[in-house]
C-alpha cells in the first residue's frame, strides 16, 4: 500500500448516477362497501324519501356526528338508516326509533305507528333496514342556520315491502278475504278464547297466528269476545283508548263481562 494511500485512505470508485424515472399516475381500485342486510331490508323506489322524521332537533349532535359540522353550504346526501321499536320506550313504547350509523337520529311520526308499527308486528320483525336523506346543516352567522333534518324511503300509506318475500295483496284477493276468517286449531293454549284484533286485520298475519293456537277470531268486539288484542305496547296511548273497538271492550268490562284487554305481546306469552 502506497505511502498517499495509507494517509489518506483508498481512492473511491465514483458510483454511477441513476436517471429519476417519471412516475405514471396510478389509481387504486377498492371494492365498494355493500351494506350486509341483517335485517329486512324495505323496498322502495330509488330517489323518493317520502316519511319525514320528527325529533332530529334533539340529535343534532348525532347527526353533525354523522355529516359533519353545519358550513356556508347546504348539506345533502344519502345514507343507509334502520327503523327499530322501542317497546321498552318509557314515553311510548309503540315508538318506532331512527338509526344512522348506530345512532338516534329520530323517531318516525305517532301517526305511522299504525301503518309501520303494525305491518312490522304481522311480520314479525323488530328492525329494519332502508335508505335515508339527510339534508340542511347551513349556517352563514350565528343567527342565521338550518338544522340536519332526515326522510326515509319508507311510503306515507299503504303496503310496505320489507324484503322478506312477501307480495302485497291483489284488489281480487282483498275482496274475497275480506270476513274470511281464519279456522281456529281443534287444540292449542287458546282453545275456546273468542279473540277480536285491534290494530290489524282480522284475516291477517296475526289472526292467522291467533287462530293456530285455538282463538277463534270474531270480526269485532262483542258480549262473546272473551280478549281483545291490541296490535301494540303498553302503555296503550291516548288514540288507541279513544277508539270505538277499545271504548266498547271497556264498557263491556265495567258490565261485568269475562274479557281481558291484552296487547299483543301479552297473548303470544299466553301461547308458549
């Protein structure tokens, strides 16, 4: 080793230099999320959210939560929501509650207890999937703002279609159902019971269920009627105890008629 090596150390070979190669863009592909439906999922014709919901004024944390907080612009864009009764409800045990993402964002309005509530029961579900919209979320001073508010694709009326297979009933079929009663079983818990239904049909889901365990299914409230059934929870609310069917159960009672006012929870614990 030369004397210039040993002091200053060996003569680095210099390391060629690479060219930066250009870089072409690139998008990356994720599969889209597909909610997976738990439950039964309503069917209703895509962009119309007919049912408003009541109560958001109280959640709009849970819905900022959800969309963001309120900006110069107006918010609105399309979520998957799920409706879910509340029997344990201490305001209204008929309640049917508003969920986005696992949180309350309202309740569906008293008035569709009947119509929604009632369809759920017949078919035996508790929750339910559908889509939902939520809008508002503006704010341009602090005096000046809208609120979040949601409406669901959930039809105001008639027949809904909560995915499960079942089809809604023709005109011709409804006409000749209509006091067609089901035949009660010869055996079952409710054996000699003579059951009047309020809040559903009397050729329905319910008093087909009824009459499996032996009920006999009378078209209304009458001296015979031995229980009527209340297609919801207690407590009943002031529109259920105000109807003609319930007023004549309770009249009937004070008369001293052997007859019991039962929701419908209350007679299918009757049947296990």
């Amino acid at each position: 080793m030369g004397l210039f090596s040993f002091l200053f150390g060996k003569s680095k070979r210099a390391e060629p230099q690479l060219e930066p190669v250009a870089q072409k863009p690139y998008t990356i592909f994720l599969p889209p999320i597909v909610p997976q439906a738990s439950s039964p999922r309503i069917q209703w014709r895509e962009g119309s959210f007919p049912m408003q919901v009541v109560g958001e004024l109280s959640y709009q944390d849970a819905l900022i939560a959800i969309c963001g907080r309120h900006t110069r612009r107006s918010h609105e864009g399309e979520y998957e929501a799920a409706i879910e009764r509340e029997p344990t409800n201490p305001h209204d045990p008929n309640a049917i509650a508003v969920k986005i993402a696992g949180r309350t964002v309202g309740y569906l309005p008293r008035e569709q207890h009947a119509h929604v509530g009632v369809q759920m029961l017949e078919a035996g579900i508790g929750k339910a999937e559908c889509r939902a919209r939520i809008r508002g979320g503006w704010r341009t001073n602090q005096h000046d703002e809208g609120h979040y508010g949601v409406c669901l694709a959930i039809p105001n009326w008639g027949w809904i279609d909560f995915g499960i297979g079942s089809k809604p009933p023709t005109r011709e079929q409804t006409s000749k159902s209509k006091g067609k009663r089901p035949t009660p079983s010869q055996t079952g818990p409710l054996c000699g019971h003579a059951i009047a239904i309020m809040g559903a049909r009397n050729d329905g889901e319910i008093a087909h269920e009824l009459a499996r365990a032996g009920a006999k299914i009378m078209a209304s409230v009458g001296k015979s009627t031995t229980i009527l059934v209340v297609a919801a929870e207690r407590p009943f609310e002031l529109g259920v105890r105000r109807s003609a069917s319930f007023v004549r159960a309770e009249t009937l009672v004070e008369e001293g008629a052997d007859m019991k006012i039962l929701s419908l929870r209350e007679v299918r614990a009757l049947t296990k």
